[in-house]
C-alpha cells in the first residue's frame, strides 16, 4: 500500500519555494544592510589608518612606461588580463541578468534596462571560466600557493557559486527549485562576504584605482 496524499508528497517543495521567496525578498533587505554596514567598517578602518601614517596597497605608475604595478595577480600579463576580465564579468553578470531586474522592480519598483540574455550567459560563463584558471593559478604556482590559505580557497567557491548555479537555472540542469535555493544562498553569502571579508577588495581597489589615476594625471599636468 502507497501513499498518495499530496500534501506530504508536496511538503519538501512548499517549505524550500517558502525559504526561495524570503530569500529573493524580504532577506535582500538584511543581507544588503550587513554588506553596507561591513564596507562602511571597513572604510573607516582605512580612514583612521590613512590619519595615522598607515600605508595600503595601491595601484601605482610603474616606471617610465607608466604602465599599472598589478600586485594582485604578480607581473604575468595572462594572469593580470584574466583578472580584470574575472572581475568585470563578476560586476556586469548579475546587473545584466533579466530575473534580477524583475526582482528589483517587484521588490523596490526599479526596472533596470533590460539586457539580450546572451550577455548575462557571456558574462556569466567568462566569470565561471577565468575564476577556473584562477583558482588554478592558486593551486600550481608555488609562490601563490604558499601565501594561500583554505579561505582563500574557500573565497573563490563562494564567488563561484552563485554563477555555476544561475547557469544551470537557465538551463534548467537539475531541479529548479533546489537550484534556485543554492543560487539565492549562494548570492547572500557572497553578498554578506563582500562586506566582512577580504572580497571587499575590489571595491576598495576600485576606488583606490580612481583616486591614484587622478593624481597621476593632474601630476602629469
């Protein structure tokens, strides 16, 4: 004898649909203050330092060729494009994705401008790809090995995760709904992480980035 009642059939998939729609709603507003309130932390840490005479790792001229010092990936040119490419599709992956932009618009009524989904997937792929050889890069080299520790291991699933899975939502790999939960927990932890740990790092070389080229060019001046 089998059990047909649906409601126990079907309770698995109500309670993680129920935690998928905390997570694409509600939960964004806690996980976005936590992020802002870490990189708030995080400036003034930099700040007070910057007031005491400390000094922090920025992109400076190098030499007469002018060209950026890429102290974050070491002085091979592959490795120095493959993470500027990393990070750029990091940022124009999730701004281009169409379900956040309807997200954006249910939950705060913005309407983002909509992008061909073959951007998002571009985007989306070119970040799973140069993440790889990234992680790679940490793994074989022994001079980037040796200055790794399992978070920064750790650091790169967690950047990759949100990516691998929004991929495999669009391909309908695998249950959606089960996708679909990694995917939005995935994203809070990465969202959370920027904030509070060393991924806030390219926020703040950004910016660090765009304070020194305007000094270098009104020097040049």
């Amino acid at each position: 004898m089998t059990c047909s009642n649906p409601l126990l059939l079907n309770t698995p998939m109500d309670f993680i649909l129920q935690i998928n729609s905390f997570l694409a709603g509600p939960c964004l507003y806690i996980t976005l203050t936590l992020c802002a309130a870490g990189l708030i932390r995080k400036a003034v840490i930099i700040i007070e330092g910057r007031s005491r005479g400390l000094k922090f790792p920025v992109f400076q001229p190098d030499g007469e060729a002018g060209a950026l010092s890429l102290a974050f990936t070491g002085r091979n040119p592959f490795f120095a494009v493959m993470s500027i490419l990393f990070h750029i599709s990091l940022i124009a992956a999730p701004l281009t994705a169409r379900g956040h932009g309807i997200l954006l618009d249910m939950s705060w009524g913005i309407l983002p401008p909509r992008f061909n989904p073959i951007f998002t997937s571009s985007f989306t792929g070119l970040a799973m790809v140069t993440g790889i050889i990234l992680l790679l890069r940490r793994i074989f080299l022994n001079h980037v090995r040796a200055l790794s520790s399992w978070k920064d291991y750790l650091l790169i699933f967690v950047v990759l995760i949100p990516f691998v899975t929004g991929m495999m939502a669009r391909g309908w790999i695998g249950n959606y709904e089960a996708v679909m939960f990694i995917h939005y927990l995935g994203a809070h932890i990465l969202l959370v992480s920027i904030g509070w740990t060393r991924l806030g790092h390219f926020v703040f070389l950004s910016a660090a980035l765009f304070v020194t080229s305007g000094f270098c060019s009104r020097e040049a001046e």
